[in-house]
C-alpha cells in the first residue's frame, strides 16, 4: 500500500469481497438526529426494506446536499475537485462500499478503474465515498455483516436503555424501528430527500 492506494490485479474487479456479501444501495435522504443535532445520511436499498443510518458532520451533509439539490458552486469543492481530477487522469469511479463497522466506526472504500484497466481500492470515510459516488452517479454498495453488525449494535443500545431512551433518540434505535420511523416521516421531515 503506498500513499493510500492499494494497487491489486484485476481478477475480480471492483469488489473486494464477493457480490452477494453486498447490497446495493442508495441515498434515500438527509435528516438531522432531533437529540443531538448532527446529520444522519440515510441509506437504503431499492426495495426500501433495509435502511442504513450514518451520522456524518455538517460538512459532509452540506457538501451530500448541494449534489442532492444541484446546486453549483461557483468553484469546485473538495468532492468537485476529486471527480474533477479523476476524469482528467481517466479514472472513472466504478462503485463506493461500506465495508466495515468497528468500535461504531463505518469503513468505506472507493473501488476506481484507471485509463489503463487497473483496478485501484482507495480507503475512504464513508461520507466522502457517498459525495463522490452522487458525484460521479456511481453504486453505493453495503456489505451485509456492515448491516448485521448495525443492527446489532442498534439493538444493543436500545435494550440496554430501554427505559431511559425515548423514541427521539435515534442512536439506539433498531432496524425495525428505523423502518417504522422511516415510513411515518413526510418528506417535509427530511431536509433533503432523493
């Protein structure tokens, strides 16, 4: 690994694990966590039976919002200049994942194809690889234990706190919650919706 690229051969490329350890997704909204005020980006797949929340930082959700509502600056922001460079090498963006949850941390990973046909893995913090993929219209792939592991860990907080969390508190709130708070939300409740 050298400055952050993970140069492997392009035996199966693109994906680091295999397809079906993935789930294709997508961006279904940013809304603000009423309790502690950060941006949760909200994925979810294209049934709209699994939901993926991730609170990012204002930065991150301004820079998601401004793609999400066409907005453009008179120069190119951070997320900009990356899509910018990368069509100028001749790279093209060919799919983002989340790929980890440690320690309630999310991983993700920018998969690039070069002019040449090579296959580059680029580690990346999941809210940057979102704002590149709606930059460059490129998949956002989950993988399954990342969903697992969130639900988990959802599930968890929410037992252990039962008592002393209201619904309001969306940090422990489990899968099937999310999807029931998900589906009673108007679309006035998200500030920026797909």
């Amino acid at each position: 690994m050298q400055d952050g690229f993970e140069r492997t051969a392009p035996k199966r490329p693109y994906m680091m694990g295999p397809k079906e350890d993935f789930i294709l997704m997508m961006v279904g909204g940013l809304t603000l966590d009423p309790t502690t005020k950060m941006p949760i980006v909200v994925l979810k797949d294209p049934d709209n039976k699994l939901n993926l929340p991730i609170w990012i930082g204002p930065l991150e959700a301004a820079s998601m919002a401004t793609e999400i509502e066409g907005i453009k600056p008179q120069r190119p922001m951070t997320h900009d200049l990356i899509r910018n460079v990368l069509g100028e090498l001749g790279a093209t963006v060919e799919a983002v994942e989340i790929t980890e949850l440690k320690e309630n941390t999310y991983f993700a990973r920018i998969e690039l194809k070069t002019r040449e046909g090579g296959a580059l893995h680029i580690d990346s913090r999941p809210s940057d690889a979102i704002s590149v993929a709606l930059r460059t219209k490129s998949p956002i792939y989950v993988a399954k234990a990342v969903l697992e592991a969130s639900s988990e860990l959802h599930e968890a907080a929410s037992e252990s706190s039962e008592d002393a969390v209201s619904d309001k508190n969306l940090a422990s709130v489990s899968r099937d919650k999310w999807s029931e708070i998900l589906e009673k939300m108007s679309p006035e409740d998200f500030k920026y919706k797909m």
